[in-house]
C-alpha cells in the first residue's frame, strides 16, 4: 500500500509500503492511485514527494505478481496520471529505484537522489524490457547511447552516475526525503511544460542507425540466445522512430511476447531461485534459522597456488585477517607478489580501498594457531590432505573450523582425521576463486549444523552465493558433469567431431562447449582421478578397452593424454591451438585422424549424428543424474542444482538451470527420451532414468515448487 501525509502544510507525501524493497504490488498500484487524486484535490497541497518506506524508493514491479492475474491499477496509466498532474511530483530516491520503480521517478517531474541510492532499468536479466514506458521516457532523457547501455545489461547505476547522466535532478549526502519536500516547496506553481518526458521529442541524431545496428550486433553476441536484450534494442529503437504513443504501444507489444515466454520464467524462477539457496537446510533437519553461526575475525589459507591466492583474496576482500601459508619459500614470495596484484587489480576495478595489509604470509603452519577458521587449498591429493588435517587437528585452537578446498574428495575421510569431526566441511570454490560466485559447502556426515552454518556466512561474507550440498563423490556439480562427460566421449565414438558437439552445446547457450572447456581446465585433471580411480588401463585393447565394472567407458581422454595433450597448456587438446597457453581453438585435423583410427581399431561405424540427439544425450544424462542426487538428499532442492549450474558450469540463465529446464521440456517427455536412448545403449548407467523422475512424471509433473514434495527423506545424517 502506500499512505499519505501532509509536510509543511503544501506538501503532500506519498510514501510506498511494501516491505522489504516496495515493489509495485497491485496494493501499492492502488494506494499511488488513490493518494495522488488526494494530493491533487486537496487545494492547500501545492506540490507533491513520492518517496519509500525504510529508506527504500522501489524495487520495481513485484515479482510474486507475474505468474497470478493482474488486479489492481495497472502501471502504465498510474504514471500517466502522475505526469499528467499539474502539480509538480518530485521523486523522492533512497535506497533503490529499479525498473517499475525507476520508471515511476521517471513519471515524476523531479527526482532527487541520495548519494548512496541505486538505479537501473533490470528487467532485462528477468527476461523482460521495461515496460512501463522505461524504453520509451529515458532514450529522451539521457539520449539512446546511454539508454541502451542501461537497458540491455541492467545494470545499475550509482546516484552520482546518475546525475552525470541528467536522470537525476539533485543528489544529497542526507535524507533525500527532507530534501524533495524542500525542492517541491521551491517549484510549487512554476510551470511544468519542460518537466514531462513523454512531451520531449524524439531522440535525433546522423548516426542513429549505426548505434542501433552495433547495439543489436553486440547484444547477439553476448546474449547467447536470450531473447530479452534484443527484444530491448528493438524496444528502444521504437523511441527514434515512433511520437510517443504509438511507441508505448510498441514497447507493450515487444512487452507482452517476452512476458509470457519460457525465458522470461526460467530468468525470474532462478531470480527467486539464488535468494532460496541461503535458506538450506540438510536431511538431518538442521536449517539455516536455526543454526548459529560462529564467529570469525581471523582465517588462514594452507597452500598458495592458484585457487588458494583467489581464496586469500576473497577473503581479505572480506574484511578478515587472512595468515596464508606456503611452507617453501621461494613459493611463498611468489604467491605475496601475485597475490598484491590481484588485490590491486580488483581494488582498482571495484573502486574499494586496497586490502593488501590483511594478509600475513608465513612458512610455517603453526602461524595458523590462533586463525578461528582455516581453508586448505593443497593439490587435490588425499594423502596430502589427510597430513595436513592431522597437523591442523594439533596446531589450531579448540574450536576452529577446518575447510577443504576440494572439488569431490570425501569431507568424512578427512574429517576422520581430526580431534573434532564436526568441525570439518568442504568449500568447493570454483577457479578462479576471487572472480567466480560460487561456492559448495559441502558437509560430511558429523559435520555441525553450526559448523555449516559458519562456512555458509562466510561464503556470503564473501561476495559468494553459497550452496549448502551433501558429502558424495564430486559434490553436485562435478557428479552431474561425469554422465554429460561421458555422453559427449560416446558421441565422439559414434562418429561426432569435438566441433560439431561444442556447436551444439554453445547454440543451447553454454558459454563453451564441453570439449573447449576440457581444454580450458586441463584433460590431465581428469586423467589424473581415473587413474587413482584405476579406470586407466594403458595399452588395453579389443572390447574390455571400452568397459569397466560392466559398463561402457570410452578411453578418448586417457589416450590424449598419454599423447601429452592436455589442452590450452600443452597447444594440443580436443583442439589446437597456435602455442601452448593459446586461447584460439581450432579444429584439428590430427585428431579428427585420430578418432577415425580408433574406431576402425574398435569396429565402430562412424554415423551422422543429428544436433538433437547430441543435446538430448548430454543433457538428460546431466538431469538425469540431478534428480539422483535430489533422491540422495545430496541437494535439499532442485534449485540448489539450478543455482549450482548456472553460476559454476555456464548453463545459460536463460533456460533457468537443468532442473527446471526438465520441468519446461516436460518430464514425460525427457523420460521417455532417457528410457529410448537408455534401451539403445544398455549399458550405459547414466542414461537409466532414476526412480525420482518415475515418480514425478507418473504424478502428472508437478511444478518445480512442488517437487520437494516428492523427495523420501533420506536417513538423518548431521
Ligand atoms: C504485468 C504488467 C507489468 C507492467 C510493466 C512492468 C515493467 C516493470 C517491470 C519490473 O519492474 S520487473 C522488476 C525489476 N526490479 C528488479 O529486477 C529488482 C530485483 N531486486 C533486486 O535486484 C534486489 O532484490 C534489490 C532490490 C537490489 C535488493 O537487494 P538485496 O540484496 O538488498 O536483497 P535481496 O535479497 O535481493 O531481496 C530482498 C527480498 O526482496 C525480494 N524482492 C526484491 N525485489 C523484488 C521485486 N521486484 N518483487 C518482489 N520481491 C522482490 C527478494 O526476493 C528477497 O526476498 P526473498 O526472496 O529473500 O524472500
């Protein structure tokens, strides 16, 4: 709602109250409505403020209110009625003014802003374009140039980027509020004919038609099929070409295809869905509002390579103390001088102040004594692990926290090393570990509902988005990765390129192929788990070469590595590349050679495989295995999966997560399609549809909200 008040005498105030960001719901469209036909009868009321409740303008539209029928007034006409006054409006902007709620300042005749305030048109990363006359009202403000920037990433702006812009009248170091009640007093009865945008003509400019043809061209190549961007270049292309009206009708138009588009829900289920993640809770029933976190001033880092200079910094970054330990010294130097930089880079980037004076370096791991929490980053080798968790267990004070940085080893075997195995979890953070979101907490079965509660708030501390997942072979996301990996080898055996497979994941929206991404990280990392898993057996030959424990295996990425080719490192992968560390993949003719020889050495017959069957494979492999680990109790919730994929593996936003793609393709439909595939390959494990999918496809699919529902709880384990 929003209620109404009397400043001064001759200002009336409106202020929107819709906790915690007043978003437009229908009651506060209502309450707008209602309190400006007040302000504008009352006569000794000569101007009016529209301001936020709790030091916040708007959040915009309310999100919950997308998938219900609309009620209430509609926006449109409530900012018509708001522009059209003829008393002056001045907005009020503390806090927030995004999309619905920048286009309601947009309404208004003035806007002033305090200095902290943020404001931006983000509809586009919910599928959307602002459609309350956002595309049409700031091209003629601030010009198309800077309108398109803002409209087709999103992003938002600070106050005084604002300013600068002309979006904002005024910005105040103090109540913003205070200073729109006296600015309305000032402009009370001057005239208003200059203050209305919808009145200003149509942005002009010679090379008009060359913004707009490099806008659409650049948002083509970032958008990775997501139709939202374009549709908002088109939006705003409207605002050059057509008076005012008819672009709104065209802006409502563009509005109404995205509206109902699956993207548009895919974007706004994974908008709710990064918000849920924070509230986990584990099989045991330990939850996120139940447990304490502890708390913690000082961490330690063991182990300066790259992933534990991105964690030094995340955390240093963070505020805390950080000791970073590397026992050799001349590792240790290294590691104090790439870590300065990065920290230098990131603060110029940031605009924040340089935090290179937290972190202390030290030989030794007894520096760690006093840390009340300690992340090891060695090698992913359990041995070492295990030493370090024993010396950890002797050196630090009762009561810290010991953190793996690991990407699948057990947190239970490590924890077994310890005086204290409940305070033992895993943080899975994702290369490289100062720039990426995403974080797995990963807790063991005597891991502490405090102790994972700590490691959450940390993450957040962080700037991650922390996703709390069980203790299992790979976690979520790498155990996912294992059958869509292995569909894509298959694919290779059955006559597809790494090219053709990479197309067709890319034209899905991945950023990267699966192939290119092998090459990115490296096919040694893998090879290097096989072996110690001894799925690597050198020289095999005839058909045990391509099965283990009954299954079938392809050997593709164990022979190119016993080749030396490891990817970007080596300039030879699945790809070549023009020197070692090169970035360019091109395909290469030795290896397409190479894949023709062996499957002339397997009696393989080479056959066109159609672009459906490979995402088909790769993916439902992929979800097939998540409703899996949603059946183990790995991950409290599919959207926990989603979040997982879409900040760690690349999986196009757009299309929600694996998940609730699933839900969108129909999970009928996909089971049918693993029970097919599953029936012409038997003996790949991955393709057999797990119980859960059964269950969920024979309840007639319920909706992803649902699905929890659907889920046995498994046995308690914290
Ligand atoms: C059908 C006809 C429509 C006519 C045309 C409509 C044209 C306009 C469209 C829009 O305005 S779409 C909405 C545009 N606004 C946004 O995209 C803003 C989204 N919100 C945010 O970016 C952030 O929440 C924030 C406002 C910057 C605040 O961030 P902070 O980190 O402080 O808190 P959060 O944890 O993100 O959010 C707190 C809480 O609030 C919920 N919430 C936030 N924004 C909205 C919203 N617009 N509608 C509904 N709910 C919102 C958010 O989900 C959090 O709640 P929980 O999920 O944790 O319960």
């Amino acid at each position: 709602m929003a209620f109404y008040s009397r400043v001064s005498g001759s200002v009336g105030v409106i202020t929107l109250q819709n906790p915690p960001v007043n978003a437009l719901s229908a009651a506060v469209r209502q309450g707008i409505v209602d309190t400006m036909h007040r302000a504008l009868s009352e006569p000794e009321v000569k101007s009016v403020v529209i301001c936020g409740q709790n030091g916040k303008f708007c959040g915009g539209a309310d999100i919950r209110e997308f998938g219900a029928n609309m009620r209430g007034p509609p926006l449109v006409p409530m900012i018509h009625l708001i522009e059209a006054a003829e008393k002056p409006v001045v907005a009020a902007i503390e806090g927030v003014a995004l999309g619905g709620g920048l286009e309601l300042a947009l309404g208004c005749h003035y806007r002033i802003a305090h200095s902290k305030a943020r404001l931006g048109l983000p509809e586009v990363t919910l599928g959307l374009l602002p459609g309350a006359g956002g595309t049409q009202r700031l091209p003629r403000l601030i010009g198309v140039p800077a309108a398109l920037e803002l409209i087709t990433t999103g992003r938002h702006a600070t106050a005084a980027e604002a300013l600068q812009l002309g979006i904002v009248d005024e910005v105040t170091d103090h109540s913003a509020v205070d200073a729109a009640v006296k600015f309305a007093q000032s402009v009370a009865g001057k005239s208003l004919d200059a203050r209305r945008i919808s009145t200003y003509p149509r942005p002009r400019s010679p090379d008009l038609a060359e913004i707009f043809e490099k806008a659409m061209k650049e948002v083509r190549r970032s958008a990775r099929g997501a139709i939202a961007p374009v549709t908002c270049v088109q939006a705003v292309h409207a605002s050059v070409t057509l008076p005012y009206a008819k672009g709104m009708e065209r802006e409502r138009e563009l509005f109404s295809t995205l509206f109902t588009s699956g993207q548009a829900h895919a974007l706004q289920y994974y908008f709710f869905a990064q918000r849920a993640v924070s509230r986990w809770s584990t099989p045991s029933g330990a939850r996120w509002d139940t447990s304490k976190p502890r708390p913690v001033h000082k961490a330690a880092v063991i182990g300066l390579g790259t992933m534990g200079r991105g964690i030094s910094v995340s955390l240093a970054q963070a505020g805390l103390s950080v000791v970073a330990v590397e026992t050799q010294e001349k590792q240790l130097l290294e590691a104090k001088q790439a870590v300065s930089g990065m920290l230098e880079r990131s603060a110029k980037r940031r605009g924040v102040p340089l935090a290179d004076d937290k972190i202390k370096y030290n030989c030794s791991v007894q520096a760690v004594a006093d840390a009340d929490l300690v992340i090891e980053a060695v090698f992913e080798d359990m041995a070492l692990k295990k030493t370090i968790f024993q010396q950890l267990s002797g050196i630090c004070k009762p009561g810290t926290l010991l953190c793996t940085n690991t990407s699948g080893l057990d947190i239970d075997e490590l924890a077994s090393q310890t005086q204290s195995p409940e305070l033992v979890v895993g943080m899975h953070f994702f290369a490289p570990a100062h720039v990426m979101k995403l974080l797995e907490v990963v807790y063991g079965p005597r891991s502490s509902p405090e102790a994972l509660a700590t490691a959450m708030e940390m993450g957040k501390k962080m700037g991650k988005v922390s996703v709390a997942v069980g203790n299992c072979r790979g976690f979520v996301g790498n155990r996912m990765l294992k059958p869509y990996l292995e569909q894509a080898f298959f694919l290779l055996e059955e006559g597809a390129t790494p090219e053709q497979v990479d197309q067709v994941l890319e034209e899905f929206g991945f950023a990267m192929g699966v192939f290119k991404v092998s090459d990115l990280s490296g096919l040694d990392v893998g090879w290097k788990v096989r072996k110690a898993d001894g799925l690597v057996v050198p020289g095999s030959t005839g058909k045990s070469a391509r099965i283990r424990g009954g299954s079938r295996y392809s050997p593709l990425g164990d022979l190119l590595c016993e080749q030396g080719r490891f990817g970007q490192k080596t300039g030879r992968g699945w790809y070549q590349y023009d020197k070692p560390g090169g970035r360019v993949a091109k395909p290469d003719p030795w290896l397409h050679g190479f894949l023709e020889e062996y499957r002339a050495r397997h009696g393989l017959v080479a056959r066109r495989i159609d672009h459906q069957e490979m995402l088909e494979r790769c993916l439902y492999a992929l979800i097939n295995e998540g409703f899996q680990i949603l059946q183990d109790g790995i991950a409290a919730g599919p959207e926990d999966i989603d979040v997982i994929y879409v900040l760690g593996y690349g999986w196009p936003r757009h299309r929600g997560g694996p998940m609730f793609y699933a839900g969108l393709v129909g999970l009928d439909k996909v089971l049918e399609r693993l029970e097919h595939y599953h029936q012409v390959y038997p003996d790949v494990l991955g393709l057999k549809p797990c119980s859960l999918i059964r269950k969920l496809a024979a309840s007639s699919s319920p909706p992803i909200h649902r699905w929890r529902e659907f889920i046995q709880k498994p046995r308690s384990q914290l």
